[in-house]
C-alpha cells in the first residue's frame, strides 16, 4: 500500500523517541514511511523530499528533531500538507530547545507541535490518524476503536490503594 504518512527524524539517534509514532500507525492499519532526513546536515534531501510529498501521496508529515530542531518548520516551508512536529529530548536542555524551536513558528508557516518525547510521537500518530479520518471511514473507525478500547482500559483499572475492586 503506497504510505500516506511519512515519518522524518533528523538523525539516527531519534528513532528512539520517534518508534512509538511508527508503531501506533502500524497498530491503526496505516501506511507509513521513515526516513533519516537533517534539516542541518542534509538540506538538499529534505527540500526534496517535502517538496515532492504531495505529488508522491502522503497526506501527513510526522517530523522529529532535537536541539536546534529547524526540521519540522522547514518541511512545513516545502509543503501545504500538515506537519506535526515532535520535539526531540536533547541531552544539554532536556527537550526544551527542540520543543521551543519547533513550537515558535512564525505566522504563515504552521507546524502542529506535539510534547516532548515519547508520548509526543504517539500522539502525532494519533493526529495524523484523526486528519486521515476525514475522509477515510475505515481509519475513523479504527481510531475510534482504539479510543473505545483505551477507555475501557482505565476503567477496568484497580482504584489505587486497593488492587481488588474497581470503581462502578
Ligand atoms: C538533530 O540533532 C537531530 O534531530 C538530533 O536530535 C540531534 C543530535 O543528532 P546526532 O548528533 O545524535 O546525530 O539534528
């Protein structure tokens, strides 16, 4: 199936926080691709890439980064689709550069941005799962499963303090 989310991150050691974004659109039954694209190091590529994303079928960019994170607002510089930025937790300011670079975008050029790390990369799944949604009936209908199923997860859930009986 041709991908319709393209998961970018801007070097090899952000796979760690961008897996979960794979595996939540694997869980959903959505393509995707992934690729190692710098804003920084690699600049030709990513015009390239998010210059042709459209013409090529992806409907979502996912783009992850840390530090002087310019690679979502730069994607979103080379595409009308939507672009979900994940900030990156950096080692020298645990995360609040890269989230503080992506979130600051000028007007005209937006970048949806999610939260730092792990739980940001799911989420961005997520969110391209909701934009996918409106027009996909079977998308809607698998992310709305899933919500169904979360929520009956926590509800399920022992009360803290007393592992026997739950809430009713
Ligand atoms: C950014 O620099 C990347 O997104 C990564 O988070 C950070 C560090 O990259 P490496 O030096 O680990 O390749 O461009």
């Amino acid at each position: 199936m041709k991908p319709l989310v393209g998961i970018i991150m801007g070097s090899q050691s952000d796979w760690e926080t961008l897996k979960p974004a794979a595996d939540m659109l694997q869980r959903l039954g959505i393509p995707f691709e992934m690729r190692v694209i710098s804003a920084h190091r690699t600049p030709d590529l990513l015009f390239e890439y998010a210059g042709s994303a459209r013409a090529r079928g992806l409907e979502v960019i996912i783009a992850g980064a840390g530090g002087a994170a310019h690679l979502p607002g730069m994607a979103a510089a080379k595409t009308s689709l939507p672009v979900l930025g994940v900030p990156v937790q950096s080692k020298m300011l645990s995360g609040i550069d890269s989230l503080l670079s992506i979130v600051q975008m000028p007007a005209g050029i937006p970048v949806g941005t999610l939260a730092i790390g792990q739980a940001g990369a799911t989420n961005a799944a997520l969110l391209a799962a909701s934009i996918l949604s409106n027009h996909s009936p079977a998308i809607l209908k698998v992310l709305e499963d899933f919500r169904t199923e979360q929520t009956a997860r926590v509800l399920a859930q022992p009360e803290p303090g007393n592992p026997v009986t739950s809430a009713v």
